[in-house]
C-alpha cells in the first residue's frame, strides 16, 4: 500500500534523506520517497500514517497526513 504524506520544512538532499531515514525506522514501512519541491514523502508498507506524521516532526519538520 503506498500513501503520501506532506512533509514541509524539507530544504535540500539532506533534508530529504532525514525524513526517509526516519521514517524508515517506522514499524512496516518498506520504502520511503521525500521530495522537497513538491513537500511530499511517498511511503510504501502498511504502516501508521499518525506514526509516519509523528516521526517527520521528531526529525525537526511539520507533517500533515
């Protein structure tokens, strides 16, 4: 299952690679796609979209389901 999740504050590749690192670490995520421009993460795998939010605001960004 994919679902999208808007991520704001994302400013560059690092930031980009911040976000999938943690939500990476987000129990049943498969694979993780941030995309700055567009302040959108792709996110495949059943997980939580309230733990997928919650995580993007502990790494430092605003996240809105």
């Amino acid at each position: 299952m994919t679902q999208t999740i808007t991520v704001e504050g994302m400013t560059c590749g690092h930031c980009e690679q911040t976000v999938e690192d943690a939500l990476n670490e987000v129990a049943g995520v498969t694979d993780v796609s941030a995309d700055r421009e567009a302040e959108q993460v792709s996110i495949e795998g059943d997980a939580d979209t309230d733990e997928l939010v919650r995580a993007a605001e502990d790494a430092g960004y605003t996240g809105h389901a």
